[in-house]
C-alpha cells in the first residue's frame, strides 16, 4: 500500500528547477562554466527522463554531459569571446613605465613618489641616475622591487598636451 506517490515521476520539474538555478548564476558570473551545467543538465538529465531512462541513468547523463561541454565546448566559446583583444597589464606588471610625481626626496636608497594611479609608493633612485630627484619632480618607474619601486626622472614631452595661444 503505498501512501506517497512515486517521487520519480516529478524528477522531471528538478531538472527544469535545476537549470533555471545554473543559467541564473551564469547570468551572474558570465564564465560559461553554468551555462555548460544547464544544457548538461537539460539534454542529459531531462532528456534520459523524457525518454524514460531510470534517475540514476538521467544523473549520469547530466554529469557526462556537463562535463562534456566544460572541456570541450568552453574553452571555444572563451577564445572566441576573447579574440582580438590585447591583454592589460594588471598589479605590479601595470606600473611599469607609470609615471608620478616624488613626495619625499628619492635617493639610491630611499624616497617615496605618488604615482598617477593615487598610490604612494616607497622608491629608490634607479642604477642609471645618479644624485637624488628633489619634491615635485617627475619620474618614471623603471622596475618594481618587492614593495619598492625604482625611479628615473620622467623623459621631457616631445609635445605639449595643448598649445596656449594669445587671442
């Protein structure tokens, strides 16, 4: 006598559920990593229950499949996004060749330079100068050394930004 229905006969709204709750968070994320576990989860799972397949058959076929796709579908889709753009420098690769301006006056062994991007960064004079850059002056950073970074004075501007005229 069986008081409670079979709970297998509803497995088909978990996996609608299931998908729904994947493309949300791909919606979120945008890394394609959900977007493979939905159609994963509905040409596997809710596939193999359309089809009548037993729930352990219908969670293999959605596992397999989902994984399918990670590693093979993925990866396309993220090269083709990403095609054609050139890589930004980020963290400590992004301050080489930043310039700023010294705060505190910066010798072989110490100083301190705000640089363009508003940190205030600990310096020290480069090999290639010699004597120290006063308050004020520009630099231009030529290598980060640990929390250090190494200045030069900024090379001159081949141009003003704008010319002032007289009218």
């Amino acid at each position: 006598m069986a008081l409670l229905p079979d709970l297998t006969q509803y497995l088909w709204i978990v996996w609608i559920v299931l998908a729904l709750i994947f493309v949300i968070i791909e919606l979120l994320t945008l890394e394609f990593t959900f977007l493979m576990l939905a159609a994963g989860t509905l040409l596997g799972g809710l596939g193999v229950n359309l089809l009548g397949g037993p729930w352990w058959l219908q969670i293999a076929a959605a596992a397999a499949l989902s994984a399918l796709l990670l590693f093979t579908i993925r990866p396309l889709l993220l090269r083709a996004l990403h095609r054609g753009e050139t890589p930004v420098a980020m963290n400590v690769d992004a301050l080489f060749g930043m310039l700023g301006r010294v705060v505190s006056p910066v010798t072989a062994v110490t100083g301190s330079v705000r640089l363009d991007n508003g940190e205030t960064w600990t310096a020290k004079l480069a090999d290639i100068h010699d004597g120290s850059l006063d308050v004020g002056v520009r630099v231009q950073v030529t290598s980060v050394l640990g929390a250090t970074v190494e200045v030069a004075p900024a090379p001159p501007r081949a141009t003003p930004l704008r010319e002032e005229t007289d009218s």
